[in-house]
C-alpha cells in the first residue's frame, strides 16, 4: 500500500490534488536517517520508523535515487507489503519535492523563465540530469517552448529561482470550427474569432464519431475539431490526436482532454501551483 502525502491545487493539471493522497494525517518527513533507518513524522504526530533495504526503490523527482540522496527534512511517501509474520517490507519511497506550474515567457541559455497563474515570473535553471516528460510520455527539452504550460520540480533557490530536476510538459491544444483542410493541415477558427493551423502527418491520430478508423479524409469544412500536439514557431500546431464532432454538435469526445473552451473543447488551461508541499495520509 502507498503512504502518501496529497499534493497542492495543480489546477490545469488534473484538477486539485495532483496525485493521490490520504487527508487526515499531514504531510509525512524525515526527522532522522541512521544507516538504513528513517524516522518519520507527519503535523499530526503520527511517527514510524522504516527500514530501507537492497530491494527499495527511491526515486527524487521521478529520477533513481539511493538513500545517500534521502536528506532530514525531506517530504516522502512509500510503498509496503506486508510479510506473513505482520512486519512490512519497503519496496518503494518517493521524494516529493517542491514544485510550480506556469507558462514559459522565455527559453533562456540557462533555462527559461515561466509566469504562474499569479503573475509572478519564476526563474527556472536546467542543468544535463535534469528529466523531461511531454504529456504521458518521454520529452526533450526541445519540448520547452515559449507560450507551453509545465510543471516543475527540483529544488528551491533564493527568490522565485528553482532548479530543474524535472519538467513536465503539456501538449498544446487549439480548438475550432473547420474552414479549410489540404493534404497535411487543417485549419479552424477558435471561438475568439482567430484562425489556427493544424498540422497533420502520417503519426497523427484521428477520432471521429461513428468512424471506426478515422482519417483526414473524414475531417470535413464546418465540424469542430480539438487537437493536441506541439507548437511551432509560427503559433501553428503539429499534432498528435485529432478529435472531430459533427457540424452543430460541438462538445467533448472521446479521450477527452483537460480543459475546454465555450464549445466543450479543450485549450490550454492555466494551472495554478506554489513550490510547496501538502498534506498527506499515511
């Protein structure tokens, strides 16, 4: 079973409680490592004492780490089996580290800087460990493109400054009504009048109603489509999925995504995240 803390509001990311927690006890941290000894505590004054063994998975920030990495003061949750004689076994311990979600402003040397929900500007540093995921998969710091919205995680830095142990990157969405399509773009008007292009190509997904194995060939003038991919330079999209709905049928499909605009459609949502740790359960 998990021993877990829940995570802040990550509206934007899956809604308030990124993760799944346990309410009730507090957040739990290490209060002392000796060898292969955690001592544990949470706000609430719930204590354990773990063992850590060969067979214990760490990680830190989504990252392998070993328990030379584990530090007093650390937020974890983790995993436990329980033995036929009643005592547990650890297979699992996470780090939780401080986080903030935001849209990029600028890609820098170092980095890049991004604006929280708040309207504060948070100076973001990568260094060559620092991991990357875009949506449910793997990604690149090429991912990391002005006007895309991440999650962050690493560790704090005097001021709004946080080093990168991992970034978390979210497809790009555009939404609209189609006006045109050609043999690799679609293009649409969002519901404030403006126009997008999508690009598709031989890696694109397609999901319409009632098409078992849907094409571009079924994208036709006046449906309403959602896609999500990456942007490019030019504000256009390269995507991934494409949903459709009939002319005068606008509204969510399937494999629904996050967010909507004032057809059901999903945009890029603001999320709204702090660099600091929640409570948790254990």
């Amino acid at each position: 079973s998990w021993h877990e803390p829940e995570t802040g509001d990550m509206r934007g990311f899956g809604g308030p409680g990124f993760g799944i927690g346990r309410p009730g006890l507090g957040q739990i941290t290490i209060t002392a490592i000796s060898g292969s000894n955690l001592s544990l505590k949470t706000v609430d004054g719930w204590t354990r004492t773990i063992a850590v063994s060969g067979s214990t998975t760490i990680t830190k920030g989504g990252q392998e780490a070993g328990i030379g990495n584990l530090k007093v003061g650390d937020q974890i949750h983790f995993r436990q089996t329980r033995n036929a004689d009643g005592t547990f076994t650890i297979s699992a311990i996470d780090v939780i580290l401080p986080r903030v979600g935001g849209t990029v402003a600028e890609v820098t040397g170092s980095g890049f800087t991004l604006k929280d929900p708040d309207g504060a500007t948070w100076t973001i540093t990568t260094t060559g460990s620092t991991a990357y995921t875009l949506g449910n998969g793997a990604g690149t710091k090429a991912d990391v493109k002005t006007g895309v919205m991440v999650i962050v995680e690493g560790t704090l830095g005097q001021g709004n400054a946080l080093t990168a142990t991992a970034v978390h990157v979210q497809p790009a969405r555009i939404a609209g009504q189609v006006t045109a399509t050609s043999a690799d773009t679609i293009t649409v008007t969002r519901p404030d009048g403006t126009s997008a292009t999508i690009h598709v190509g031989s890696g694109t997904t397609y999901q319409v109603p009632g098409v078992a194995t849907a094409s571009l060939s079924d994208i036709a003038v006046g449906m309403f489509v959602a896609a999500e991919g990456t942007l490019r330079s030019d504000g256009s999209l390269s995507a991934t999925v494409v949903l459709a709905h009939p002319a005068g049928r606008p509204g969510p499909g399937p494999g629904r995504m996050h967010g909507g605009d004032p057809w059901g459609f999903p945009v890029n949502p603001a999320p709204s995240a702090s660099p600091s740790s929640s409570s948790s359960g254990a």
